[in-house]
C-alpha cells in the first residue's frame, strides 16, 4: 500500500509544479543560485537532495511563496521555514517528520501544505490560524482522528487523508463550508453516524474502510457527484439515496449487497455505478439494467 501510495505522491508532486508559472517564477534548486540572482526568488525545490535540515541561508530569501523538500531526512519542521512569511506552497512528503510545531500558525498566507507519507499521529491545532488555507495533504501518516484543527477552516476546499489509522470523524465537517473534495479512504472508519457533511462537497472517497451502513445525513447532500464506498462492509442502501440529485458516478464495489432499492430510478444524473464483487443474483441484475436504463451499470 506504501509503494502504491508513494507513485501516488509522486505524481501529486507535477501538480504542485504545474500550479506555478515556470517562465514568470523559475524555480531555483541550489541556494547559492537563489543568492546571486538578480531577480525575485519566489519559487525553490530541493527535492530528493538526501538532506537533514534546510539550508540555512533560506530564510535570507524573503520573497519565496513555492517551497519542495519532498523525499528527504528531515525528521522535524526547521524553525526556518517559519520564517518565509509569503509562503503559499509547501511540500514536506516523504520525510520523517513526527509532529508539527506550534509555530506553523505563522505561516498566514499558506494556501497549500502537503506532508504526506511521514509519521505524524496528530495535527497541531494552531494550524487552524491558517485562514487561507485550501488544500491539505496528510495521507500515509499515523493519524487516528480527524483532525479537528480542520474544523476551523472554513476555507478548504480539498482535504486528504488516505491511509492513515482514523476511527473517528468528526460530526461537524460542515463546519468546512466550502469543502468540495474529501477522501477518507483505506482507514478504519466503521460508523458515520451523525456525521454532517458539508453542503458544496462534490467527491467523497470513503473505499477501504469497515463501514456497514452509510448515514442518513449523506443522502441530504444534493451536490455530490462522485461517491467511492467500494470494499467495505454494506449489506444495503437506504431509500433514501434519492436524495443524492447530483450523483453521477458511484462505487459499492466489494460490499455484501444483494440488492439496491428501486429509488435508484429517480437519479437521473447517474451515469457509471459499479457493483463489481457484490453477491446479486442474476434476476436482480436484470432488474436493476431496466430501472435504470440511463446508468452504465458494472457487475
């Protein structure tokens, strides 16, 4: 799962690439390069360097809001980095970092902060004094919870959290007003009950939990578009998934269902469902083919 997860995150490495102008913001990957240049330096990588610690003459460059120190030795968040008051982007995955300090609150103008695969068992509350925060990466830790630093958020927009060790998730994620993307996937989520999800989520992975039922409050969240509950432990669906108008592809993958309820009918947006590994007989697979006429049904 690791070496799946770290291809993952490499690839996760050219999107934060991509969400800088190469030719208005080169990126600089020696230090002394960084020094001598005439121009602004906005943008540094100094990834796969094997280093322990950040140069120390980074904090002279004032100027940089794109940070990679992805696939390193650090064990800890250098006091340094703290001190890059326009930082917007920064990646921290695979390292060995175990804890964030208090002053990542510091970091006001962060927008993206990436620390996947390291060894983090809880999230630093003072993250939550990061207002312009959109996106956060903490997939392949040692998370148990959900970070309730999160909640404070209302901001972010994408919150990953594959492969961890998380339980428990928080009844008020609507709190995250504008989350859209959410993933909670390969982690040991059993119950959702009393869960509230955020009105604006479109994509919602919850694959590779132990989650026997899904929540009524889910159903109430008309702007889903692409729902992932494969290889967990449903053995069926509510009624009530009419509610999910929005809904355009679904995965119930590997689960125990025999069957689903003929409210499926009414989601007129479903346009892929997969059920692939669920024990349905014949019979019912034919029946679902003509209730739904207008979804690619995979069995």
């Amino acid at each position: 799962m690791k070496k799946i997860f770290l291809i993952l995150t490499l690839l996760s490495a050219y999107q934060f690439k991509a969400q800088i102008d190469p030719i208005k913001y080169p990126t600089y990957t020696d230090i002394e390069d960084a020094l001598k240049s005439k121009k602004t330096v906005y943008s540094m990588s100094f990834r796969d360097k094997g280093i322990f610690n950040i140069p120390p003459d980074l904090v002279k460059i004032d100027s940089i809001f794109f940070l990679n120190l992805m696939g390193n030795k650090l064990e800890k968040m250098d006091e340094g980095i703290f001190s890059l008051k326009e930082l917007e982007i920064l990646n921290l995955n695979v390292n060995s970092i175990k804890f964030i300090p208090d002053e990542i609150g510091e970091l006001r103008k962060l927008t993206t902060f990436s620390i996947n695969l390291n060894s983090l068992t809880k999230i630093n509350p003072n993250l939550a004094k990061l207002q312009k925060l959109k996106t956060v990466h903490f997939d392949a830790n040692n998370l148990n919870v959900f970070p309730e630093a999160l909640l404070g958020i209302p901001t972010l927009e994408e919150i990953n959290l594959h492969s961890n060790q998380i339980s428990f998730v928080s009844q008020d994620l609507d709190k995250i007003k504008n989350l859209k993307y959410l993933n909670l996937s390969a982690n040991q989520i059993n119950d959702l009950t009393g869960v509230k999800f955020p009105k604006k989520l479109k994509y919602l992975e919850l694959q590779q939990n132990a989650i026997v039922k899904l929540p009524e409050s889910l159903f109430k969240s008309k702007n889903i578009e692409f729902l992932n509950v494969s290889n967990n432990h449903l053995k069926e669906v509510s009624s009530k998934v009419k509610g999910l108008k929005g809904i355009v592809s679904m995965n119930l993958a590997n689960n125990q269902l025999n069957d689903l309820p003929k409210e499926f009918h009414q989601l007129k947006n479903l346009k892929t469902l997969i059920l692939a590994g669920n024990p349905m007989e014949k019979e019912t697979i034919q029946k679902l083919k003509k209730l739904m006429p207008q979804t690619q049904i995979y069995f």
